[in-house]
C-alpha cells in the first residue's frame, strides 16, 4: 500500500461477517483513512477480482458493505466521510448491458457514486484510486 497513509484501519469483511453471521454479499475489504489534505473520513470498499467482475455482482456486493458502514458509524461522523466504492478487477468486467454505458455507478443515500476501476496487481492503484495520484 505505497502512497497510502500509515494512519488507516482496515476491515476485512469476510471476517466481521462470518463473526455477525451475516451471509448477504459484501465487499472483500473496508479501509478508513483520513484524507490528509482535507481532513476529511475517506471510506473507501474494495471489491477485488481476479478474474471478470460481473456488474450486477460488484454493485449488489459495494451497495451492501455501504449499509453495513451507515450501521458502524456513529451518526454525527457520517456526515464527513467520503464513500469511495473501488474495484480492482483482473480480467474486465462482464456488462449486464453490453450496449450501455460503461461505467459502474450505485446509489447511496440519494446519491450517485461512482466505482472507480482499477487493475488488479499494478502499482500505486490504491494511491490512484484514493488520492488521484499517477
């Protein structure tokens, strides 16, 4: 995790679920940080595939991880967090329309978030994905 802060808390979900005995579909990993020039919470959900990511998958397993951080959060830090849905993919994504848009977006909270895309193993994609770094 080049180019990311040290100061971070990372929650591996497959985990936190298993303990909740939750079985609904979620993201691989969560990982808060403060944006270390706007001091804002950065909350960014990391769905990795190796393979091809399917669309509807990837959006049904970010839009679940979002309602499980509204749950965790308290309430008057909510409103300074930065959701940033991220997936990093190996083989491209599998388009449930493949005559429409290609960009994966969900909804949350009355808004519209876009995931941002990324390869899987290549250096600097966190930084990237996070920060806009090249």
């Amino acid at each position: 995790m080049s180019n990311v802060p040290t100061e971070r808390l990372i929650v591996n979900l497959e985990h936190e679920y298993g303990l909740l005995q939750k079985t609904e579909k979620r993201c691989d990993r969560l990982l808060f940080l403060f944006h270390p020039k706007d001091n804002n919470l950065l909350a960014a959900l990391i769905e990795l595939k190796s393979g091809t990511a399917q669309e509807s998958d990837v959006i049904e397993k970010l839009e679940n991880s979002l309602k499980y951080i509204a749950q965790i959060v308290p309430t008057q830090i909510r409103t300074r967090i930065v959701y940033l849905p991220i997936l990093f993919e190996g083989r491209g994504i599998k388009w449930t329309n493949p005559k429409g848009a290609k960009q994966l977006k969900l909804s949350f909270r009355g808004d519209s978030l876009q995931i941002l895309v990324g390869r899987c193993g290549r250096d600097g994609n966190l930084a990237r994905a996070l920060f806009g770094r090249r």
